[in-house]
C-alpha cells in the first residue's frame, strides 16, 4: 500500500481509540455510588470534657448548642457546663463526632428544686433521632427514650443540689442488633455493676453525636461536669 493512503488510515484508527477511551473513563467517572452505601466503621475515639480549660461564658467550637442557653461557669470550684433557666425549654448541646456504630456517654449532673417545681435531664447519643436518657425528677425515675416514646423506665431517687452520675450506652452486637444499656448513680457512690435500664433495638442506623439534655423546671441552672464520651467514627 502507498505511504500516503496508510498515514491518513492510522491517524483515523488513533482517533478512535482515543475517543473510546475518553469515553470510558468518563462513564467510570460519573457512575454512582449504591444509595445504600455507608462508609464502614472505624476503632473508638474518646472524647473527655472536664471544662476547666474552658473560658467562662460562651462555650466552645467543641460544643455544639441546638437549644437553650448554654455557657461555661464555676461550681464548687470547677468550671462546668451549664444550661441556665433563660427559657423553659429543652436545651441541648452535642459534642465529640458523629458517631457510626457503637456510641457511649457519661457525665456528673447536678441541679436543683424550688419549691414544688424540679428539673429534669440527662444524656443521648446517636443524634436527635438516637435513644435518650432522662432522669426526671418528678416521677423519680430514669425514663429511655427514642423520638419522644418512652420506651421503659427504673426508679431513681434524685436528692436535689448535689451530683448525679448518668451513663448511656448503645453497642452493635451483631450487624442489626443492638443492646442500649443506661444507669445513674449518686455522686460518691460506686458504679453499679449492672445496668438499670437494658433494651434490644434492631431498627435504628446507629449514626450522630451524643448530647447532654435539661429541662430547668425550676427556674435554676443545670451544671454538667466530667463528660466522656466513646464513639465509633469514619476512619
């Protein structure tokens, strides 16, 4: 074949194969990923919120405020995290990272009555959505919740102005099924070894921050103090 009749026949074959492959990375590009992909779990991180770092009023970037007046203050000589009766309302803030998988918080609260009227509080993880605990004082009990449902209860005795443990937990123990375990104790008491509260939850996706919750009732501040958190993250 003559020279110049096989160069104008490469040039084209090149351009072909040029155009698939332009082609082909394009559509490897732009192909979703599956609507049901959740990226996997990495180990535990800790998160610990003793406050005393803390400059008094405005907390924080680490703590994030949905509701309520929240600041830093003292109490008893330490510095603590405090929801102050501005308003009657849920306040609540979040801290740590999302989790994605197993999460767990605790923290010492102390709060006050007045008169007849007592506050309420306590500890969630997992986001809004996710299970929360609450100790409200009024019933003397500890009440498990999960989008506003109580989903059961165990009586506690609260002794107002002094400090209260709260520990929440939910665990993955199979792919599915999850176990929520929560309990409260006096401050200066042992743990107790079991919890009070233990449910089975195969419905939930086990995604968000974990918050600390109060209701001041009572027109006085709430404080939290020693928060500790464990969260599995996105690695």
């Amino acid at each position: 074949m003559k020279l110049h009749l096989v160069l104008p026949l490469l040039l084209f074959v090149g351009a072909l194969l040029l155009t698939f492959s332009d082609s082909s990375e394009q559509a490897n590009a732009q192909e979703p990923a599956p609507a049901d992909a959740i990226p996997a779990a990495g180990g535990p991180k800790s998160f610990a919120y003793g406050c005393e770092a803390w400059a008094e009023g405005l907390p924080p970037k680490d703590v994030f405020v949905v509701d309520g007046d929240i600041q830093v203050a003292t109490r008893d000589g330490n510095k603590a995290l405090v929801i102050n009766p501005t308003s009657i309302v849920d306040a609540n803030a979040q801290l740590g990272e999302s989790a994605l998988g197993d999460e767990s918080i605790t923290a010492r609260v102390l709060a006050s009555k007045r008169g007849r009227s007592v506050p309420r509080f306590g500890l969630s993880v997992h986001g809004n959505s996710g299970h929360r605990l609450i100790l409200n004082c009024a019933k003397k009990q500890l009440e498990l919740s999960k989008n506003d449902v109580i989903l059961k209860t165990a009586p506690f005795i609260w002794t107002t102005e002094t400090w209260t443990h709260l520990k929440l937990e939910a665990k993955q123990r199979e792919p599915g099924k999850w176990v929520i375990n929560a309990k409260a104790w006096a401050a200066g008491s042992p743990e107790p070894a079991d919890s009070m509260i233990s449910i089975a939850d195969d419905k939930m996706k086990g995604q968000g921050k974990a918050a600390i919750w109060g209701t001041p009732f009572s027109e006085l501040p709430i404080y939290f103090d020693d928060i500790k958190i464990e969260a599995a993250v996105k690695p």
